[in-house]
C-alpha cells in the first residue's frame, strides 16, 4: 500500500514573501509541489526558483557531501571531507 499525504511548508530562499508550499509526500519522498493558495500574499504562486526546487532537489549530480578542492582550479579535482573539516 503507498502511503500518501500533503505537508505544508516553506520555501527555503530568503525572498520578501516567504512562499507557502503544499507537498505532496510519498514514501518519504516529495513528488509533487504547488504553491499553497491559502497563503496571504502569493495565494499559489511560486517562482520560477520554487517551482524547480524538485528538479534541483533529488537531481543525480547534486552535492550530498562537503568537498575540498585538492589541486589547481582548472584540475575540478576534489576529495571529500568531514562537515567539521568544511566548517573550519
């Protein structure tokens, strides 16, 4: 059986309004998303940022780790590090 239901959230970017979003969640995974139209100000409206968020979120090439560059710039060589090392 899958396991459905609509969480409401927030856009995390830092703009005036503060978009509400309505996330449709399955098996812990989001696989759809619309503005929520009970917000006071876009009432549904998202971005072109918001409405990619999906796309940038679960896409293949995504970061998942902090990396250190190891080597000459143009070399796009990196080694992975630990959240303390990035953080320092």
């Amino acid at each position: 059986m899958v396991t459905q239901c609509e969480v409401r959230t927030t856009c995390m970017r830092d703009c005036p309004d503060a978009c509400s979003i309505v996330a449709t969640v399955e098996e812990g995974r989001v696989i759809r998303q619309r503005g929520d139209p009970d917000h006071g100000v876009t009432r549904g409206f998202l971005c072109a940022r918001g409405n990619d968020y999906l796309r940038r979120f679960y896409h293949a090439e995504r970061l998942l780790h902090p990396l250190r560059r190891i080597g000459a710039k143009a070399e796009a060589r990196f080694e992975r590090v630990t959240w303390d090392q990035a953080l320092d």
